[in-house]
C-alpha cells in the first residue's frame, strides 16, 4: 500500500520512475527468492525420497514423474544444488547402508547387496571396492562390532 501511495504522490517525473524502478528492483529480488525456496524445497522433498527408496530400482523419468517435474530439469537441478548426481547420491545412501550392515550383522553379502538395491552381487562389490577402497568381505573382517570386545586394549 506505501508503494503505491509513494507512486500516486511523487512530485515529479524523474521520483516517480526511480520509485518504479526500485519497485521492479523489489519485485523482482522477491520473485527470485520465491524461486530459490522452491528449488531448494523440491531439493530437500527429493533427497528425502532418495534416504527412503535407495533400496529400489529407481528411473529418473519416475522420480520426475513423481515430483510433477520434467526428468532433464529434475537432473540438472539436482545436481547444480548439490554438487553431485542423483546416481551418486543413491550410491553413497547404498554404500553407507551397506557399510552399516556389514560391521553390525551377520547377513551374507549377497543378501546386503539384495537390501540396498543391487540384484548383482558381483556389480555391488565392484561399486563397494570403488567407493571404500577394500571389498566388502575386507570391510566386514576390518570393522565389524564383535559382541564383548572391549574399547581398552
């Protein structure tokens, strides 16, 4: 309402395009952190989905579908947000999952691949060794929880 009292007001030509001008300035920053919160937001909705089906198979023109969005822009904006692909971020969410059953179950591999979305085990100890550096048989005899050790040696 002040602004258009301050346009309906200015004493002149010149006041009066320097308050539309900084009218346009102001709409237009608005405009562009109203966008910024929704990429963001549909960012965060859709990694949130990610920590909750990174077990599946899961297609990007799905994921786009999903979220009412076109699968190239879903992809492009995904990564420019974060800095990593959508592929990438489900790795890392598999491989951590994976690491995580490997030191506190006794669950054979072929069954941690099969929960944390990879039907080929052999594919899955590739993608391990790449990410963690050693295979998962090693990650285990390395790292896993042994009931009744000590932390003191």
């Amino acid at each position: 309402m002040r602004l258009i009292e301050g346009l309906l007001e200015a004493p002149d030509w010149a006041l009066l395009r320097k308050q539309c001008h900084d009218c346009a300035q102001a709409v237009h920053f608005y405009l562009n952190v109203t966008k910024t919160t929704l990429k963001e937001k549909v960012v965060q909705e859709i990694k949130a989905y990610l920590e909750s089906h990174y077990h599946e198979n899961i297609q990007l023109d799905q994921l786009a579908e999903r979220f009412d969005l076109n699968s190239s822009y879903v992809s492009h904006l995904y990564s420019k947000s974060t800095g990593q692909t959508i592929l990438e971020y489900v790795t890392l969410l598999r491989i951590h999952q994976a690491k995580r059953m490997l030191r506190e179950s006794s669950f054979k591999i072929s069954k941690i691949s099969q929960h944390v979305g990879y039907d080929n085990q052999r594919y899955f100890c590739q993608v391990f060794k790449k990410h963690v550096g050693v295979s998962p048989g090693q990650y285990r005899e390395d790292h896993m929880i042994r009931v009744g050790e000590s932390c003191s040696s």
